[in-house]
C-alpha cells in the first residue's frame, strides 16, 4: 500500500449570492463542498456561529468523519479476527469549549452499538474497538481525546 494518499476538494462560499459581508451576524455562512465524481454537499456555519442550523457544517461533518473511520477501522479488524458483524451504529458525540484561549474540540464519545453472531467471542469484539481507534487515520490526526463505550450484543 502506498504511504501518501492526496485528497482534493473545491469550496466555494454560495452565501456571496445573498449579499457581501457587511455585518458578522447577517452575512450567510453557506457554502458548496465539490469532490470529483461524488456529489456536491452544501453546508454552513453552526448555529451558534449564525449558520443555518438545517444543513450540515464542518463540526457535525468532523464528529462524523471520526465515527466513521472508527467504524470502518473496526469493520476491518473484526473482518481479520473471523468476527461476523451484523449490525452497527453509534451515537456520537463532541464537545467544543475555550481552552489555551482558543475555541477548540475538547472531546469526542462514540458509543458503538454492535451486533455479532452467535457464537461470538464478545470480549474480543469489545477489545477490538480500542485497536480501531489507534488503526483510525483520522483519531490519529485529533488533538483532543475519543473516548469508546462500546456495546456488543448478539443478534
């Protein structure tokens, strides 16, 4: 496998069309996500940062890179150990506060619900999701802790 992988993508600000920025509070936070071959995603500030609460914004989309990394490192794991994975999901959650006097993610918990086969080693599958966050390429990018509450259940 090679050890460089590049990523692109093209933000453009859309909130331009409503207007220039003429006040901080009024101004759209709006803007386009373009990836080459993947659909277009449109997002905004968080609410707390005059952002329309209705789509999506690069703290929601941070939280879900780090659930989703962790799931698909664990799937990989659990795919080594002979573990059948039948279902998936997790509750997560982040938390942003000043800190060094900087707003800055604090913390991150993802509470992965999996379901396994019968016949499961379950202490081995709830062990295993310690070794996908340090196999996670973007845990191993954050600054600030992830905690995992894992639960597996057979199903």
């Amino acid at each position: 496998m090679a050890h460089e992988h590049r990523f692109q993508a093209l933000i453009t600000w859309t909130g331009a069309a409503q207007g220039p920025t003429e006040s901080y509070k009024t101004y759209s936070r709006e803007y386009r996500v373009q990836i080459e071959g993947k659909p277009d995603l449109t997002a905004s500030a968080a609410a707390p940062f005059y952002g329309d609460a209705s789509i999506h914004n690069p703290e929601d989309l941070l939280l879900a890179a780090i659930s989703g990394c962790h799931l698909l490192s664990y799937l990989a794991l659990v795919t080594r150990h002979g573990i059948l994975v039948t279902g998936y999901s997790d509750e997560a959650t982040a938390t942003m506060a000043i800190k060094d006097g900087k707003m800055r993610f604090v913390e991150a918990t993802l509470r992965p619900r999996v379901t396994v086969a019968a016949g499961t080693d379950l202490e081995k599958a709830i062990s295993l999701h310690h070794q996908a966050n340090q196999e996670c390429f973007i845990a191993n990018s954050l600054n600030f802790p992830v905690e995992h509450l894992p639960e597996v259940s057979v199903g």
